[in-house]
C-alpha cells in the first residue's frame, strides 16, 4: 500500500500544510518581509490594524500635557541634556541644576502636585525619570520623601513653615531614615532623640557607629535639612524614674547654613562615594553628636510632647503610631512602581524597534529576515511587551486608589493601597531589572554600547528593587495582609476591592479542579478572560489556604517566627500570585472600558498573551492538582507562542503608542526611523 492510499490526505497536501503552519511564525501584518515567504498565507482570523493614535491616547491618561510640557522643555536645553558620558561630581551638579531648572525656569512645581493631585505627581516623576532616573530619584528625595515627610508626618505649624522652601528648592533636604546597622528593620533604628525639659529642646544623638544613618539622599552636597527618624525618649518618664523610649519618630533637623551651606554644630557627614548607578544623587553618611533641635521640629502628627514633656498621641500603642508613621510613606513606593514601568517601556521600545531593524539569516538565496521573526526573540519579547502594557494599568489603576485614599483617608483604601503598593512596587521593579538585561541580548552587541542606554537603564533601576522597602520584606507585608484577609473572611469581616475575589470564590477556587474543563482546549476558552482570570484566583486561593495550614502546623513547634520563615517562600509565591491576578483583573477592566473597538481588539490579544503566558510559566503547579491536564497544558503552550507571533505582528504600533519621544528614548538603535545614520553619526561618521 502506498502512503496516500494509507493517508486520505496526499503528500502534497501534507506538505502544504506543513509550509502553511511554519508560515505562522513568518507572516506580518505590519512589516511584510521581502521576498516569497511575504506571500506564504497566516492562519491569522484577520489581521490587526491598530491605530496608534487611539492607542495612544487611551493609555495617556490625564496629564500628558505637563509631561509634554516637561519634553519641550528640557528638548529646548541641551545644557541640560545628560550626557553619556559624565563624572559624578559633575553628574550631580547637572542634576540640581535640572531640578532648579525644571522648579525656577519651567515652572514646574512637583511639590504642589504632590499635595494637591497626587496623579499629575506620579505623571511628572515618570517624565523626568525618562530625562534621567538620577533626576528622577533626587526629585522624589526632595519633595516625596524630605516633603512628604513634613506634609504627612507634620502638623499645620510645619506645613506653613517649610513648605514654600521645600517647594522652590530654598530648602533642599534629605529622608534620614536608614543606618548603618538598620535598614529594612526600621523598628530598630538606635538614633535617638532626647527632650530637654529644661531646654525646650531635642537633642539628635548618634549612640554608635550601626547609628550613623548612611545611603541618605542630596546629604553629601546639597541637603540644608533632614528629617531624621529616631527613638523619642523622655527622661524620668518611664518605670522607676527611668527614661522612657516611645518608639521611632521623626524630627526636622538642619544640617548645613541656610547661608553658608557649612556644616552645623555637632553634624558630621561622609560621602557614600560612587555607586553602581545612580551618580547623579549625592548620597552621604551622617552622624550627629548633640545635635539641637526646637521641641516644634518634631514631625507631630501622630505623637507629641508638651513644654512640661508629656506624651501625647491620638494612637494608643507604639506599634500603631510606628505602623501609621510608615504608612504615610507609602507615596515612594507608589512612584517607584509607576516610574518603574516607564523605565521598562523604554527598554521595551529600543529593543522592538531594533529588533524590527535588524536583519539576520533568512531561506537560501533570499533577503536576510528581521531578528524578531525569529520565534525566540518573539518569545523573549512579546510577553514582555505584553507586561508593560499589563503593569500600565496595574500602575494607574494604583496611582488613581492613592488619589482616592489621600482624599477619603478610608480606612478600607488605605488597607488596600497600602499591601498593592508594596506588592507593585517589588513585583514590577522586579520585573524590570530582570528584562533590561534581556532587552541589552536581544540587542546582541549594539545593545552593549553605552550610548543604546542598557548599561544606565540596568544600573540606575536596579536599586529600585531594595530602596522604598526591599522587595522581598515587602512581598511578606503582602502575604501577612492576604493571611489577615483570609482569617477576616472566615470572621465575615469586611473585604477591601481587591481582595475581594477571596470571599466571593474561595470555595469554588478550592474545590477539586473540574476534570471536563481541565481538557478544554479550544482557543475560544482559553482566550476567555473568565477562565484566565479564574486560574490565577485559583492559585492564590490555593496557594493561600496551604500556607495558612501550614504555618498553624509549624507554629506549635517553631514559634511564629520559625514558622514563618519555615514557609517563606511559600509566602513570597503567595504575594507574587496575587499580584498576578490583581494585574490581570485591572488589564481585563480597562479593555472593557476601552470606548474605541479596534483598540479594544488589539488590547484584548495582549492581554491574552500576558495571562497564557504566565499561566504556561507556572504549568507545572497547574498540572500537578489536575487544574489543566495535558492535552490543556499543551495547547496553551502552542496559543503562547501563537499570540507572541501575532503581537510581534503590531509590536511596532504597541511601543509607538507608548508615545515616548527621541529625548527620551536617546539610544541610536531606537529610534522610530534612521535608526543605523544616527548610530554612524554618533560615533562620527
Ligand atoms: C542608592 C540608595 C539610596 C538610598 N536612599 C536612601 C535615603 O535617601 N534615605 C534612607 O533612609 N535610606 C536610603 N537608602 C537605604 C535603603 O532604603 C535601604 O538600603 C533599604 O531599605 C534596604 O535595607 P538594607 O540595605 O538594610 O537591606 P537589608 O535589610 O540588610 O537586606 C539585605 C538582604 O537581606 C534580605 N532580608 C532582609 N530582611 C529580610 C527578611 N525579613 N526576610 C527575608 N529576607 C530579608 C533582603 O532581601 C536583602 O537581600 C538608600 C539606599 C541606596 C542603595
């Protein structure tokens, strides 16, 4: 019997189909490629035509005019441009003058905004991190962290006095928080500050080395005061006559003469010298000896003394006033996830759209082909193109509830900003640092050249991932916070809006996986965001009712302590997958808020990416309760890489919309168009 009497399909036919399906991985809608393979037909239902403008503008959100404001600006000034290659000392100098620049000049005032809207805050400290992140970060010590620092922690009487200083830069200051010793455990902070009764005063005292408070921003050269935090003691305050320590407060403190810029009496400072990236910032080392201080500098809001040294505070315990002094401070990290995802779409532009330029290889005797038609760039890429778009909205979606809780102060918005900022700001900034790397291999050896901005996006970024909170003591208050919800829900306690899905389907997550649905693999089903979205609540759920089992087992024997660490990285999957689900829910919604079709389509493809892909990279956690079976498993490995295709398609139009103009994006390689004649031109042809 020959093969086509045993196969009903003939040879040919086979063939056929065989070129028809490699031809899914060549095919582009956007950019054909040259040649015969331009011709071969895609299974594609239809091809995508985004309109970038639509795009566009439905991700700008509000305050794109101050951002354009922010481009022109500093566009009209290249002295204020940073260069590739630049010192320190003449790095740091460059960005006060930019700050200056950006207050005094440009009119720009990012400390009102922060008060008064926090959104347009976030806008600009995206813009200016698109500048330079060095500019970024010194602009958010100033007014997010010295500012805000007097804004939430002060009273009335330091909001009138320090606010227009902080505000036109009269006043430059610095956030004095970690030491030597301490860092992420803030509760054992050892700087102190003692009430003199007799004084009416502070005195800031440095009790050893671990204590000097190191890594301090704008403290090497530019700050004239720092809030410090410290131990309030009162003497003879406590039992027996002895002093007594009220936990850690914060106290304004000058260090350098208004007029002279010389250091004051008792105040020493160091400089932390050159650092990974980030060389614009002055980061310095203080050590107060004596230092003091009006009892009015301390920051009051939530503890107070009176003249006689009395304590006072509407919050009845230490742990409650440390715990509502820390979370005013949630704004940094609010900033740090947003600026983060600006960061990774200007990663994400460069190597798209190089990668789009660069030809490499191709069939015999034909044009070479575009690298990203290469099914591994596509797979190193279109995910994380997919990302960013799903951290956009993630990111606005938090940025608009920070908005909501400084106006409402609702105690429920507050929970939840509080446990989505810390768990966005690790998972993103995570998430960059990592694909920055990858963005500089899918560059190949132009993505080394300094100029092409890998080497300063990866530096500079990287310590977003440890400052505002390491990320992994942050994804632990996550998992803490998803722990008490979990206890509430049995208490039919109050749930906040993004935690909800735990009482509304807990019981359904956790019963046993449904074995019919588990081998349905139709692209239909697969595509539907109620089975997406389900199968990350799924893990949570699921990930979240063992490590409650299981940290009640190992506390009998461990302790609290040890059992927690027993399951520590059971609790950092935990945060990690709810902020998953949490990103997808906030992906899905502002599809179904898009007003415009077409763009709603081409979002609607990405986020289908984002959600296989993720659930694909965690397969094996699917597979081993039986939530897919193989069949599934394999299918939404094929749609994974079929949808990367298809994104790889528009990508172009995806990192277009992003909007982000050439004094941003500056590397040679990403440019929107000329991109090898400025690449000649740079390094002097
Ligand atoms: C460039 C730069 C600028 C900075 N600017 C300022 C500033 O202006 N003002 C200021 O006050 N501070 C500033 N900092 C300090 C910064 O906030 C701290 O470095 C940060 O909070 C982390 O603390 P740490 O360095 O003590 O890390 P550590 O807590 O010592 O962390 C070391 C390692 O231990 C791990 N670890 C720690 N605790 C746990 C735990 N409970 N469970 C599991 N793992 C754990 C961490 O994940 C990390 O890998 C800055 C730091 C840098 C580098």
């Amino acid at each position: 019997m020959d093969d086509n009497r045993r196969n009903p399909i003939s040879g040919d036919e086979v063939a056929l189909r065989r070129i028809q399906r490699l031809a899914l991985h060549l095919y582009t809608p956007s950019a054909p490629l040259s040649g015969e393979l331009s011709l071969l037909p895609c299974r594609a239902k239809r091809n995508l035509s985004p309109s970038v403008e639509s795009l566009s503008e439905y991700m700008r959100g509000p305050h794109r005019e101050i951002q354009a404001r922010i481009f022109e600006f500093f566009q009209s000034r290249p002295d204020l441009q940073t260069p590739v290659e630049i010192s320190m000392a003449e790095h740091r100098q460059l960005c006060m003058k930019q700050m200056m620049a950006l207050v005094r000049e440009a009119g720009i005032r990012p400390f009102r905004y922060l008060v008064e809207n926090p959104s347009a805050y976030f806008a600009i400290a995206e813009a200016v991190g698109g500048i330079d992140i060095s500019l970024g970060i010194k602009m958010g010590v100033q007014f997010s962290l010295w500012g805000g620092s007097v804004i939430n922690l002060g009273t009335k009487k330091h909001k009138e006095k320090y606010f227009d200083g902080i505000d036109n830069l009269d006043y430059p200051g610095c956030f004095a928080m970690t030491e030597l010793h301490h860092g992420s455990n803030v509760q054992a902070l050892q700087t102190t500050a003692t009430f003199d009764p007799i004084t009416d005063e502070f005195v800031i005292n440095t009790p050893n080395d671990g204590a000097i408070k190191w890594w301090i921003g704008n403290a090497a050269v530019h700050g004239k005061f720092a809030s410090v935090f410290a131990r309030l003691i009162l003497p003879l305050q406590g039992k027996g006559g002895k002093s007594a320590d009220m936990g850690i407060h914060a106290f304004i403190v000058p260090i350098r003469d208004l007029e002279t810029h010389a250091l004051l009496p008792g105040v020493e400072i160091h400089d932390c010298g050159h650092k990974v990236g980030l060389n614009g910032v002055d980061n310095g080392a203080l050590r107060f000896s004596h230092v003091r201080v009006p009892r009015d500098n301390l920051l009051n809001r939530f503890g107070d003394v009176s003249r006689d040294g009395k304590y006072t505070s509407s919050l009845p315990t230490v742990n409650k006033r440390f715990a509502a002094t820390l979370g005013e401070l949630v704004g940094g990290r609010v900033g740090l996830a947003y600026s983060s995802v600006g960061v990774l779409k200007i990663a994400v532009t460069i190597a798209v759209r190089y990668s789009l330029l660069r030809q490499q290889f191709g069939p015999p005797r034909k044009p070479e082909v575009s690298v990203l038609d290469y099914q591994s760039q596509q797979h190193r890429l279109m995910p994380m193109l997919a990302s960013t778009y799903a951290f956009h909205f993630a990111t606005q979606y938090l940025v608009d509830k920070y908005s909501e809780m400084k106006k409402t102060n609702d105690d429920q918005v507050i929970g939840d900003v509080h446990a989505l900022s810390a768990g966005l700001k690790s998972y993103v900034t995570s998430y960059t640092a990592r694909s920055i790397s990858t963005c500089r291999e899918s560059c190949g050896g132009h993505g080394y050249a300094a100029v092409n901005r890998f080497g300063i996006l990866r530096s500079d970024h990287d310590i977003f991932q440890t400052f505002e909170g390491d990320n992994t003591v942050l994804l632990q208050q996550v998992a803490g916070d998803l722990l008490k919800r979990y206890q509430e829900k049995f208490k039919g306690g109050t749930l906040s809006m993004t935690w909800n899905y735990l009482r509304e389907s807990m019981s359904s997550y956790l019963s046993q996986p449904n074995p019919v649905t588990a081998r349905w693999e139709g692209e239909d089903h697969l595509r539907d965001p109620k089975f997406q979205l389900d199968a990350f609540r799924y893990r949570t759920s699921r990930l979240l009712q063992s490590v409650a089992a299981r940290l009640q087992k190992h506390t009998k024997t461990l302790g609290s302590f040890g059992a927690w660490n027993r399951c520590l990285n059971h609790l950092l999957t935990l945060a990690e997958s709810h902020i998953e689900s949490v990103v997808l829910a906030k992906f899905i919604e502002a599809i179904q808020n898009c007003p415009d079709a077409n763009t709603r389509e081409v979002l609607k493809l990405v986020c289908d990416l984002y959600a296989l892909d993720r659930i694909w990279k965690d397969i094996g956690t699917y597979r081993n309760v039986d939530y897919v079976a193989p069949n599934k498993a394999k299918a939404i490995h094929k749609l994974t890489d079929y949808l990367s295709f298809q994104v790889r398609g528009v990508a172009r139009e995806l990192v277009d919309a992003f909007d982000l103009p050439d004094l941003v994006i500056r590397a040679p390689i990403g440019m929107a168009s000329e991109a090898y004649e400025q690449y000649t031109q740079h390094v002097g042809f």
